[in-house]
C-alpha cells in the first residue's frame, strides 16, 4: 500500500465515522456517541447565552426565555450534543417561568451532582455525554415523580413531532402518533 492510498483510506474512514454524536448520513439524529468539541469552537457553534448556561453553569432569565411557555408536541435534545433529553409529554406549567418537567426522555442522557453555586446545595443536572449544565431538579414536582426538572431553554433545542423522523430522531416519533382504532 503506498503513502497515497493510505492517506486516502484514513480520510475516507474519518468522513464515515459520525461526528458530535449525530448520524453520519444525515449529519442529525443521536447515535449514542460523542466527542465534546474545544472550547474554542463550542463559542463557534453557540450562542453567548448558550455558550454561558451550557459551559459556565449559568441561568437564564425566567419568563424570557424561548421554551418556557412552549405548547408544541416534541422532544428537547442537548443543544451542544443532539442527545434526547426531555418530551414535551412529561412538560408541565410550573410557574417558575421556565422549562420544566417530571422526568428525563432518556435516564441515561442526564446526570445529577450536587451544586453549592448559590451557597446552599441543589441538585444539579447536566447531559450525560455533552456535560452541558441543563439546570436544577427539585422534590416539589407534581405526580407521577414528585420531580420538577427545572431546565434553561438555552441548553437545549426542540424538535417538533412532525420533523422528529426528518431530523434523525424518528424513534420517537410513536410517542405523539394517536392510537389506531
């Protein structure tokens, strides 16, 4: 094999392996994976306030933020990795002028630690693979859980229903389809 061909092999072999935790194919989706990008091109690829909830465990301002009066049927993914996070099902009116929610899309996409920002500990949650700061939980949520995930929607993108197959997340596209009588 000479220099060139292998050198061509390697090149086609990184252009087939799925980028930031999205489908390769479709450059959208989640496949489970991620590699967390530098600093430097996640300033690149966010926001400000993105960059500063996500990275820096910032909070956004309640009542003005994009998702916390959103009615629409979807799901909410991490904005830095794609990875699911919260369905507009288990989405409830807290009052506190932010997202919030029962529970988690996908356990395995969020973790909990603890947080003494603000002097006194609160359980911080974060994505699992991306470790975006997503927000807080708290035990004052109504049933089933007694959990209120309280999220900053700068943390994360929504995906309607009806372009859940089109952005690669079509595996929970069931979840919003009517029952069939």
């Amino acid at each position: 094999m000479t220099y060139a061909s292998l050198f061509a092999a390697v090149v086609a072999l990184a252009l087939a392996i799925p980028a930031n935790g999205q489908d390769a194919g479709k450059g959208k989706g989640w496949n489970g994976t991620f590699q967390k990008p530098p600093e430097a091109e996640l300033k690149k690829k966010l926001t400000p306030l993105q960059f500063e909830v996500t990275q820096q465990a910032g909070t956004e301002r309640a009542f003005s933020n994009e998702y916390w009066d959103n009615h629409r049927a979807g799901i909410y993914v991490d904005v830095v990795s794609g990875e699911p996070l919260f369905s507009s099902l288990d989405k409830y009116e807290s009052g506190t002028g932010w997202p919030s929610f029962t529970r988690p899309l996908e356990k395995g996409n969020v973790k909990t630690g603890t947080d003494f920002k603000i002097g006194y500990p609160r359980t911080e949650v974060r994505s699992a693979h991306a470790n975006s700061h997503l927000g807080h939980v708290f035990n004052d949520g109504p049933a089933p859980t007694g959990q209120r995930y309280c999220m900053n929607s700068a943390a994360m993108r929504f995906i309607p229903a009806e372009k859940l197959e089109a952005e690669g997340y079509g595996q929970y596209k069931a979840l919003f389809e009517k029952p069939k009588k």
